[in-house]
C-alpha cells in the first residue's frame, strides 16, 4: 500500500488527531509536549501539511508511540504475516527518505522492523528524546553507505554493517555519497 500521496496526509491527519483526543489532549497539549506549533499539528490534522521525519518522531513520542505504532491499524486482523503490498509506506516530504513498516501489525512483540530507503546526500537529523530512553535500535545497511552521527561519534556503516543505538540520544541519518542507501532498522520498544 502506497501511503505517499495527498490522500494519505489527510488519513495520517485524521490519525493523528485521533490519537490526540483518545489521549485528551487539546492540541495546545499536545503542542507544548512535543514541541511542535499549535497551527502546524492544526495543519497536519487537517490535511494540508505533511510532517517530517523528525516532526513526526516529536509527536509519536508525546503520544507515548512509536512510528510503527502510529502507523499501525488500531483493530489490527493479528496475523503473523503482512505482505508486502499490504505494508505500509511513508514518505518524508523534505528528503524524500522513503519509510517501510515490515512488522505484522499488532502481534504481540516489543519489536519493529522498518525498511527504508535512503535519497543520495538526503540527512535527517532527531533531537534528543528524553521520553525514549527506554528504546534501542539496530540500524543494518543493506546497500550504499551511511553516516550515523551521534554526539560523541560519527559511524560510517559500509553494506553489512549493524549499529546498535539508543534513541533517546541525538542522532543524524546522513547519506554522503550520490547514491541511494537501503537499510533496515530494528527497533525495540522497551526493556
């Protein structure tokens, strides 16, 4: 299922404000726990804006959820197997980085797999995120080459390689080379 186009921001809107009164919270709340203007959650609820990458991770996280969570059914069907047509796609409006949740919604796992590709030179960058410190991750570099920069350090992962991290730190996804990076990320939603 192909969730890039305008029908989709006006679904992922919808999901978004409904997730936001399930958890009671006006979208001054929401505003003030995620860091994110009161019009712009307006916007994206409505349809007219598309959020980043890194806008999006700042909502999920003041809606306790992940990005897989977010993107999931909420009366999932429970099977062990999603195919791939039916997985769903994202794409961030200002790189183009492309957002594939491989994980069966809703089975009972703490973990997501997440395919994505990666625009050559494309660089998203996550602030810290204190309300996710009890989440880690593997990043596995299928194809082109990456930089993850994290404050004491800067990893250059080459196909193969696998680094693990903890995301309530900052980090930065960045693709120096003018070829496209294909990787996988394993999160892991709790300890």
């Amino acid at each position: 299922m192909d969730d890039t186009g305008q029908a989709f921001e006006g679904r992922l809107g919808e999901r978004l404000k409904s997730l936001r009164i399930r958890q009671n919270y006006t979208l001054d709340q929401l505003a003030m726990a995620s860091a994110v203007s009161r019009a712009m959650i307006s916007r994206i609820e409505r349809g007219e804006a598309s959020p980043t990458a890194a806008l999006l991770a700042r909502l999920c996280e003041a809606l306790g959820l992940s990005l897989s969570a977010f993107f999931a059914p909420d009366e999932p069907d429970r099977s062990p197997l999603v195919r791939r047509s039916a997985q769903h796609l994202w794409r961030d409006p200002i790189t183009g980085y492309l957002r594939r949740s491989v994980s069966p919604p809703g089975v009972p796992s703490r973990v997501d797999i997440v395919e994505v590709a990666f625009p050559a030179g494309a660089r998203v960058a996550f602030p810290p995120r204190e309300g996710s410190r009890s989440m880690t991750q593997h990043i596995w570099l299928f194809e082109g080459a990456l930089e993850m920069v994290m404050p004491a350090q800067t990893y250059r992962l080459q196909p193969g390689d696998c680094l693990f991290m903890d995301i309530g730190d900052a980090f930065e996804f960045h693709n120096p080379t003018d070829q496209p990076a294909r990787y996988a990320v394993i999160l892991d939603r709790g300890r």
